[in-house]
C-alpha cells in the first residue's frame, strides 16, 4: 500500500470510529421516548425458549409486560413453564410481583404472528449465522415499525446478522450476562449501521427492567465480559492441566482474592489503588514491564482428549456430591446476597459524577430503584436446561 493509500485508509478507519463515538455518545443522551421507563411496552417478544429466553420471559412478566414466546420445538411451552415456576420464588423474593405470573404469557411457534404486536422483540435463537439472519428478516417483515429489536447472541457481530434486513438500523446486540433475570449486565453493541435512537431506546429499556446496560463502542466478537471471561478461563484450564492446582482449589482461590476484589473495584481501579497515591500511572509506571514480561508464559491448553478426562473427572471429584439444582439454589442465593450488599454499601456514599448510585442493583425489602421500578430480580434456572435455540450460555 503506497502512502498516499494507507493516509486515505487512515482517514476512513477515523472517519468510522468518530461516527461510532458519535452514537454511543448520543446513546447516554434522553428523549421522551427513551426516558428510562416501561411506558410504550405492553408486549414482549421472546424467541427461543431456553435457558437464557425463560430468564428474559420471567423478568418481562415480572415487570408487567404481556410476553409471547416463539419456540418450533414441540415441548417448549412445557420446558417455558417448568423454567418460570422454578424461577418464581426468587423474583418474589426479590419484590417482583409474581401472582398469576404466566397469565400474560402465551406460545406461537409461528415467528411472523409471535412477532405481530410486539413492542420490543428479544432474540435467542441459536448461534448460527444463517439462523439468525433468517429470523430477523421474517421479524422485520413481521413486526411494527416501532418496535425495539435486540438480539441476545453471545458473539455475532449485529453488522452480519443485520445483513439481510432492509433497516439494518433497527437492529442491536442486548447481550445479557446468564441468567439474565439475576446479573444485572447487559452489553448492548450497535451494528456498523445501529442508529443512535435505537441505542437510546435499548439503553432506557434495559435500564428500566433494573440492568445495568454498558454501550460498546464498536463491535468486537464475543463483546467484553464473555472475552474477559474465555481469558480467565483459558488460564484456569492451563493451570489445572499442569497440575499446579485442582479445579476445586481453584474455584477457592479466586472467589478468596480476585472475585471478591472485582465484585467491588474492577481491575483498572484495582490496578490504580495498587499504584497507591500515583494511582495507576505509578503502577504502570514501576510494575507494568514485569507484568508485561509474564504474559508470554501465561498458558495456552487445548481441550484435547487427556485435558477434558481430567477436567471431567475433577468436576464429578468436586461437585457430583450435589445436584446441580442445588448449587444453582445455593449460587443465586449468595448472589442476590452480595448484590443487596454491594447496594447498600453504594447507597451509603455520594454517587460519582453526580449520577445515582445504582442501575437495577436489589435494595433491601424489595424497594424500588430510583426509576420506580421495581428492584432487580431472581435467580436462574438451569435445571438441565438445554441450550438450544440460541440460548448461549454467557
């Protein structure tokens, strides 16, 4: 490439990133339509009746929406039902109102009439590309123009799965972090072609559900927590691998130290607390080469047939003792646990930037948040659950 070419392809690379700058700046901006509440959402569109389509199904009803779910498969309405009556108790305990909970609940497994009167449509359907792009052009076809469409997909750029719309603009990734009734994220990623209304719509949307949506600033496969996830873990299998430590011990040592510091402080203000009173300048500054000079030695394993054996063997030595219900049982209840703890801790300093303390984090007694709506919700159900349908598994 002569230069007068790469100062051109420079150009347009600038060009790009300021018009997405641009966006998910405005994205942050408010209208009367983007307001940060429920009203003009009477129905929700659920496609996909797994895991992660049961979790966003319990959450829409608890909030008072009307909810269709789209499911071919033949037993989807049992396996929907069954999902819901497990997650109950845990919306309730959390103040969600759950009386007559599936009685605004109804099942279509025609996509283009599930789609009909929907105020916002949330996707599932499975990680496959084609899948996917077929589903959205019946629902853009399908559903009203006003109508908030997100798609839950783990990976999948919007920009490829907005290929075979005709308004490519309508389309945003609202990719929750599993369960999405429980964890309070929600990446939402614009496509190269995502409108900023459409990003303030699903920011207010989310936001009014009690999560806590984050806009990316461009588009990334697997967006941010899921690829901060897949390095920790990577490290993790490594470890095990080699022998260094057990799955369980694991498991221990990072719930003892690094999970209990990130639920708090994430790593860069970790990192600026350990820089002390030069924050994180002076810890790049006098650490950042010997971090640096350890990362080529950090693992790279495979799960070829003798890593698997072994991570299959340590699991069932580790957890088979229970059934998997009650480690469910027993993770959500700590979770909702230290969210109400984080929650008060945030309600008894000054919020920073002048902005409130919390976005869909429990508070005690089931007390609405600053929206007015209702406080953040139950744990999971994953019974087994198949992760078909889309239902990636965060």
């Amino acid at each position: 490439m002569n230069a007068h070419a790469s100062r051109a392809a420079d150009a347009r690379a600038a060009d790009a990133h300021t018009a997405v700058d641009a966006r998910t700046t405005d994205a942050h901006t408010t209208d009367s339509r983007t307001t940060g509440t429920l009203a003009g959402y009477r129905q929700a569109a659920v496609i996909g009746g797994g895991v992660i389509g049961i979790s966003w199904t319990g959450l829409f009803l608890a909030h008072g929406l009307d909810v269709v779910v789209s499911d071919p498969r033949p037993d989807a309405q049992d396996q929907v039902l069954a999902g819901l009556a497990e997650i109950t108790p845990a919306l309730a305990e959390l103040g969600l109102p759950t009386e007559n909970l599936t009685a605004r609940l109804r099942f279509e497994p025609d996509l283009a009439r599930a789609v009909a009167d929907a105020d916002v449509v949330q996707e599932n359907g499975p990680e496959r590309l084609p899948v996917k792009q077929q589903i959205w052009k019946t629902v853009e076809q399908a559903a009203p123009a006003h109508a908030l469409l997100a798609t839950s997909t783990s990976g999948i750029p919007a920009t490829a799965i907005a290929e075979a719309m005709r308004q490519p603009e309508r389309l945003v990734v609202g990719h929750p972090f599993n369960p999405p009734h429980l964890v309070p994220l929600v990446e939402i990623v614009p496509g190269e072609q995502t409108s900023a209304q459409t990003l303030r719509q699903a920011r207010a949307f989310y936001t009014a559900l009690g999560k806590k949506p984050q806009v990316l600033r461009k588009e990334i496969p697997g967006f941010v927590a899921n690829r901060l996830q897949s390095a920790l873990f990577r490290e993790c299998v490594y470890l095990v691998a080699e022998g260094v430590v057990t799955e369980a011990e694991l498991d221990e040592i990072v719930t003892d130290s690094i999970g209990l510091r990130w639920a708090v402080a994430g790593p860069f203000r970790t990192f600026h607390l350990g820089g002390g009173p030069g924050g994180l300048p002076h810890f790049l500054q006098h650490l950042g080469r010997a971090m640096e000079a350890a990362w080529p030695g950090l693992g790279n394993p495979a799960f070829d047939e003798p890593t698997v054996a072994l991570l299959t063997a340590q699991a069932r030595e580790a957890f088979a003792d229970q059934p998997v219900g009650e480690l469910v049982a027993h993770r959500d209840h700590a979770q909702i646990a230290l969210m109400r703890a984080l929650a008060e801790t945030a309600h008894a300093r000054p919020a920073q930037h002048g902005q409130p303390a919390q976005h869909g984090q429990p508070t005690q007694h089931g007390q609405p948040t600053q929206h007015g709506q209702p406080t953040q919700h139950g744990q999971p159900t994953q019974h087994g659950q198949p992760a078909q349908h889309g239902q990636a598994a965060a």
